[in-house]
C-alpha cells in the first residue's frame, strides 16, 4: 500500500549517538556523544531516556521551535511496553503515539506523522527513536553481564537517539510518499541472524514500492536499509533478484554496514536497532539532500518482530519493513 503526500516537508532532524556509534565512519556528524552506556544515569535504561530527551531538545533547538508549537509527537523503541518512549515524552506534555515495528519502526512512525499532517489535522510533529546495546541485548538475548559468545551473523544494538521534525511549512526536503509493508515470516528461528529474518520483507517493501510508483532503483540516487548487516545486504541483494527480478547497483547501501568501523571494532555483522537507520539518515543523508548531492532517496526500516517468550517457545521469527521517499524541491 503505497501513499502520496503533497504537504509534508521535513524541517530538521537530530542525532545523539553513544559509545562504537562515536568511534564509526560517522563520527564528526552527530550533534551530541556520549562515551558509556550509563552517561553518568544509575541505569542503562535512564541513560536512554536521558538521551531521547537530549535528542528531542536539539530538536527544538535547532529548529527554533518550543514545545508547543509541535502538534504532538510520535515515538518508538525496543523495551517492553515502549518504556523509554513513554518515560521522555511523558515530560512534553504533547499529545502522544507510540509506535512498534521494532527497527521499522522510523519509517512507521514517519508514515504515520505524514499521514496526519497531510490530512491537515496537524502542522508539526516530531518523530523520535532510540535504542541501547545494553538494555536490548538483554531483553532480547542475554544478560550484558554473562559475555556470552556470539556468532558472526549477528548485529550490534546500535546505542543513541534521534529526532525528526515534520511539518507543513515547505522547506527543501519533502515527503513525498510511504509504502506500508507487510509481515512475512519465512520460518527463519536464529535469534542471532536477524538479516535473513528481515531480507524477505524488505524485498517485498521495495518490489512493491517501485510498482506502486511505476519507478525502478536507478530513478533514486540512493536507496538505503535499515540494518540487515554485512551478510543480510548480500542476503537481499540475492534474493531481490532471484525473486522480483531486481538488480541493485552501487547507489544501494544499508545503515548496519555504516554506521560502526569495521576495522577496530568488534562489532560481528554491523549496527542493528531503532536508530540505527536515522542516525546514518540525519547525521549524513539529510544533510547531503540539504547540499542537493543526493535530491530523491528511498529509505526502508526493517524490523525483526523477535519476542523472547515465543523464541523460547521455538516460534520462528516475523518480519515487517516500511519504505519513505524524500526528495529535494
């Protein structure tokens, strides 16, 4: 299902990115750092809220906005019950969505605010995310503390926050359109291979997109995924072409792959998380739409919809990807 939107622009974005994210490829570009997972917090989970909370306030910074100009926001990430979304914009008193797609979750919530503000219900709107290596690895996996052993397909939680400002106000990126996928589930159960679980519903995300918008790859300067890794972009690839027939050149890339330096980290296949997508987006792609480098980029989130309860109950996995177009006016 794809939508198309008239009047929604994105007026600014901010990055707060914590420790590996700082000492990656992108390192110069976020607007704040910190170096440990606590930032001086009692808990890794405050430590998160404190960040989305520092991410939200460059926002407004940066966009010369207070709080009450923005119509109401939406959020996501990856603790139960979307803690720390609920926890930082409790303090906005705005009215609130919260969102989970797990690492689809940036373009869902994206699609979501675009789709109000173009049924002009609203103005403004900022989307935030978040995510923590620490308390997701364990939620999801193990206990941080055990040190457990990983194999080389698995992804790195992606530890920072972000924020995206929308608004009907034309400015020179606009939204242009979303595609809303939908969950596949090929029976995939690896909890530490999160890029064949994600594969088959960006593809169809992607397939669906261009048909929808009677495009091919080559009509983007770039086209980027969310955090499939080093092995899942390979993965993708593969199948986009043995399934839907689709070629991807060298103006594809995914943001697991970007994100972390390769060379000096021990970071197995590359980033995963909520906001791993919007930290490589607002901290490089958008300011190259700002300097009309890049003028129409697809961005696809995949989320693995990975629960702890059902892995252990041996369920496989499900999966969901969501596609934005942007483009410079």
């Amino acid at each position: 299902m794809n939508i198309k939107f008239n009047n929604v622009y994105v007026e600014n974005v901010s990055t707060v990115a914590g420790p590996f994210v700082i000492e990656g490829p992108l390192k110069d570009k976020f607007d704040k750092k910190f170096v440990d997972f606590y930032d001086g917090e009692k808990t890794f989970e405050q430590c998160e809220i404190k960040e989305l909370e520092s991410a939200i306030n460059i926002l407004l910074d940066k966009s010369h906005h207070k709080i009450e100009d923005v119509d109401f926001a939406v959020s996501a990430d990856l603790m139960n019950q979307i803690t720390i979304s609920n926890y930082a914009i409790a303090k906005l008193n705005v009215p609130y969505l919260g969102l989970y797609n797990a690492c689809a979750s940036m373009c869902e919530s994206i699609l979501v605010a675009s789709s109000i503000i173009n049924s002009n219900y609203a103005k403004r709107a900022i989307c935030t995310t978040s995510s923590s290596n620490m308390t997701a690895e364990r939620q999801f996996r193990n206990p941080v503390e055990y040190g457990a052993p990983k194999p080389k397909t698995t992804t790195f939680t992606v530890t920072g926050a972000t924020g995206i400002m929308l608004t009907s106000d034309k400015t020179d990126i606009k939204v242009t359109s979303a595609t809303i996928g939908k969950i596949i589930d090929m029976g995939v159960t690896n909890v530490f291979d999160m890029g064949s679980v994600m594969t088959p519903s960006a593809a169809y995300v992607l397939n669906e997109h261009l048909k929808q918008t009677n495009t091919k790859p080559e009509d983007y300067d770039f086209i980027l995924t969310g955090d499939l890794g080093i092995y899942g972009k390979e993965l993708f690839k593969e199948y986009l072409s043995k399934e839907y027939g689709i070629n991807l050149k060298d103006n594809y890339d995914d943001s697991a792959t970007m994100i972390y330096d390769f060379e000096n980290e021990d970071i197995y296949a590359g980033g995963s998380g909520p906001s791993c997508l919007p930290l490589v987006v607002y901290s490089d792609i958008i300011p190259k739409m700002k300097e009309r480098l890049l003028k129409r980029v697809l961005l696809i989130a995949t989320g693995a919809l990975m629960s702890p309860t059902m892995c252990n109950q041996k369920l496989s996995i499900p999966s969901v990807s969501h596609a934005i177009c942007l483009e410079v006016i």
